[in-house]
C-alpha cells in the first residue's frame, strides 16, 4: 500500500474547515494580548479514578518541567498550570504556517474527600504530565455477629 500526498485544492481533508465546537471554545477562552491561539490555554486533561489513586494526565508537548506548577490550594482543589513560550523570530524567516500554540494555561480540580493532598506525586515524561494523588483508605464498618438463640 502507497501514501497519496494530496495537493488538490478541492480536497477537503487539504482545507481548514470551520469546527462548531472548536469555535463555541474559543469564544469562551479570552484571546492574548499577542494574538497567540488559545488552544493551549485549555490544556487538554484525562482524570482517571483507580482503587488506589486519582490520576491526572495532561498532554503538554515542548513543555519543559520547569514551565509547569502543580499546587494544591484550598485543601484540596489540584492545580495544574504554566506557560509554552512562543518561539523566537528571527527577521529572515518566512513562517507558512503557525498552528502550534503557546502562552499560559491553568486547569483547577476539586479532589473528593479521600483524596491524601499531602502525598501528591507529578512527574513529566514525553510531554506528558502525570499527577497521581492517592486515596485514603476506606475503613470497612466492623461487623459484629451475633448469635441466634433457641
């Protein structure tokens, strides 16, 4: 099997076509001062539960882990957030095209109540933020048995 490289203008997969969702987001999400797109100021974020933990996994491609906060405030609402810097122009580069985004983000979560905020744990690996924050153990009731006479 062969890759066809398509170049017909016609193409609608070649074309950037208008997404209702994407445009409903952005008008929600205020612009930056730079014009910069915001879609990465909503960084895209899966929140799993497991029996031992909550967690939290958030795709931040060139993202470097010193640009990343995660915090804890309130007691217990996770908060994840920092900033991709925009790349450097230089005056004789000619761009075609600029889809990546860049500027800061910032994702706030409510943990449950089982939640042990004082052991969170995040690491970064291949633009992937992974933040695991375990879960108290759930004490079972203590159940008593009692004997049926007669």
């Amino acid at each position: 099997m062969s890759l066809v490289r398509r170049s017909n203008v016609f193409d609608p997969f070649s074309l950037d076509l208008w997404d209702p969702i994407d445009s409903m987001f952005r008008s929600v999400v205020p612009a930056t001062s730079d014009n910069e797109t915001t879609a990465f100021a909503n960084a895209r974020i899966d929140w799993k539960e497991t029996p031992e933990a909550h967690v939290f996994k958030a795709d931040l491609p060139g993202v470097k882990k010193e640009e990343v906060k995660v915090e804890v405030e309130e007691g217990n609402v996770l908060v994840i957030s920092g900033q991709r810097s925009k790349e450097k122009e230089d005056k004789n580069d000619k761009w075609h095209r600029v889809e990546r985004s860049s500027g800061q983000f910032m994702r706030r979560f409510r943990l449950p109540e089982n939640a042990k905020v004082d052991q969170v744990k995040a690491g970064l690996e291949n633009g992937v933020l992974t933040v695991t924050v375990p879960k108290a153990e759930v004490k079972k009731p203590e159940v008593k048995a009692i004997e049926i006479s007669g």
